[in-house]
C-alpha cells in the first residue's frame, strides 16, 4: 500500500491552524489519519475480546433478519382502519334538545387476508369524565333520606358502545376486560371504597346513567354497507356534557382484534350560554355579584310594575 505525505501551507485563518501538520492518506481507500494516529495504533483487542465481540455481532444479525421476516407478515395480517366522523363538532345552542352524527368506516384487508373474511365492529364514545356520588336512600318514618355516599371518579359524562351484534359473541370476556368493551368491564372506581356493597352502588350508577340516555348499549347500530363499509350513528341527548368526546373504534375477526382507530368530535356552547358559562368560570366574583344585582333590580322592577294603586 502506497503512503502519501499532505503538507497544509496557508495564510487562511481557518486553514491556517492547521499550518506544519502533516497528514497522512491512503490512497487506495481514500482515509485520511494524523500523524499521531500513526504512532499510536489502537490496541490489539485480546482473544477474549474478539469473542465477544463475534457473538453480539451474530445476535444483532439475528434479531435484524427476524425482524425482516416478520415486519411483511405483520403488515399482511393487520387490516387497516379509516374512520371518519360526519360532524367534527356539534353546538349547543339555547334550544339544543340533542344531536346525532354519524360515524363511517372503511376496512382495507391485509395482503393475505382471505376476501370472504367476515368482520365485527364495535364503536365505542367517551365523553369528558367527571366525579359522580351514589347515595342510597332509606327510609326514615315518612320521609326518605340519603345514605352516606359513594363517590366516583373518571366517570364518563357519556359512553356508548355499539356494534352490528352482541360483543359476547365474538370478543372473550378477557379481551372485553382489556379493551373496555360494554359497560359491565368498565371499572368505575370509588375514590374511597369505605361504604360496603360497592357493586351495587356501582349497578346504581349505571342504571341512573341508562335511564338519562347517557350510557348506551346497541347491538345492532353499526350497519354495514359492504363487507368491509360500514357506518352508525351516535345520538347525543339535550343534557350530554360540553367538552371532546372520544370515538373508539375496533375491528373483529374470528374473536381477534386486528384493527382500531381513534377520532374526536367537540361538543361546545355558543351564543349566551357560553358567556355566561365563562364568565362564571373565570370571573365567578363578579359573576356572583352581577347575579345578586340582577335579582334586586328584577323584584323592584316588578314590584313597581305590579303594585296596586
């Protein structure tokens, strides 16, 4: 191998640092070492060394050739999911009496996903969570009182789950207890589980929930168009809680999951609700005041209105 000797002479003030140095190439691999690089060749790895070095060499070469072997099958066998809702927000106006959107799909099968493949689909809808308290009422004389409470935190203000037919019978109660699907799986957890009889309150806030439209169970709202389009509907009630609902949506096939996507619509106040709604959040002083001002002035005006005589 030939051995070149560069010498840098310049008046440059970059260039110039490196003045009376001599650099050393080769000329056949183009790489160019200093001098002192030379003089000091780094240490001869021991046989030991060398070992260890050859094995994580052939386990990194091992993982990398699994990895190329499995990323196409992987990619063949995950069906891609397109959701869209057709409404990213809905206002609620001062004769809002609740809304309704739809929600629409399309599955694109894997590379060798058979094409009589039959799927399932489950939309699920989270709205804001907030803190809910359950108290039981008893019976005192003629009169009924509450109990002592249990509070709930991260309670959904609305869920729903819909699907073209019943989860049980193509999700295991395992994979309903990991994803969450059905309101049975849901775990509504008690800030302070010291009131016995948990469950029960628990069914409690479920049922109250049903009976205000809030939670919703549908087993047939998903309605398919094609074998892989489909589209359903999620109905809102006039007492559904402003803030950014969640659409969940999962794909099933012979009991497995193989695709979910997740879109967000924005249920938000507008005109005079809004106002006052913000201005009782950010300035909840003056909004007090303004309250308590608005009330004398409408019982004097009215009592001027309608005195007699």
């Amino acid at each position: 191998m030939s051995i070149n000797i560069l010498a840098l002479e310049t008046s440059s003030p970059l260039v110039g640092e490196l003045s009376n140095q001599s650099y050393i190439g080769e000329t056949e691999g183009g790489i160019l070492t200093s001098e002192s690089d030379k003089k000091t060749p780094p240490p001869t790895p021991s046989r030991k060394g060398r070992g260890e070095e050859k094995k994580i060499f052939k386990m990194r070469k091992f993982y990398i050739c699994i990895s190329l072997l499995l990323a196409p099958w992987h990619n063949a066998c995950a069906e891609d999911l397109i959701t869209i809702p057709s409404h990213p927000s809905v206002a609620i106006t001062s004769n809002f009496n609740g809304a309704s959107l739809s929600i629409f799909g399309a599955i694109e099968r894997g590379q060798y996903t058979p094409r009589n493949t039959e799927y399932d689909v489950v939309v699920a809808v989270h709205g804001p969570e907030k803190s809910v308290s359950i108290a039981e009422k008893k019976a005192f004389g003629i009169f009924y009182i509450n109990g002592k409470p249990q509070d709930f935190t991260n309670v959904p203000s609305y869920l729903a789950y819909i699907s073209n037919r019943p989860i049980a019978d193509f999700a295991t109660p395992q994979v309903r207890s990991k994803l969450q699907l059905g309101l049975d799986f849901v775990p509504f957890t008690p800030v302070s589980p010291t009131v016995t009889h948990t469950a029960e309150y628990k069914n409690a806030l479920i049922r109250l929930n049903k009976q205000d439209g809030l939670f919703v169970e549908l087993t047939d709202g998903v309605q398919f168009f094609t074998p892989t389009l489909f589209r359903t509907q999620v109905t809102l009630p006039d007492n559904a809680a402003a803030g950014v609902y969640a659409v969940d949506t999962y794909v099933f096939s012979a009991g497995q999951m193989v695709g979910r996507n997740q879109n967000y619509f924005h249920l938000y106040k507008v005109g005079f609700e809004q106002w006052l709604f913000n201005a009782a959040q950010e300035e909840p002083v003056v909004y007090g005041l303004s309250s308590i001002v608005l009330a004398l002035f409408m019982g004097w005006f009215g009592a001027v209105t309608f005195r007699r005589g």
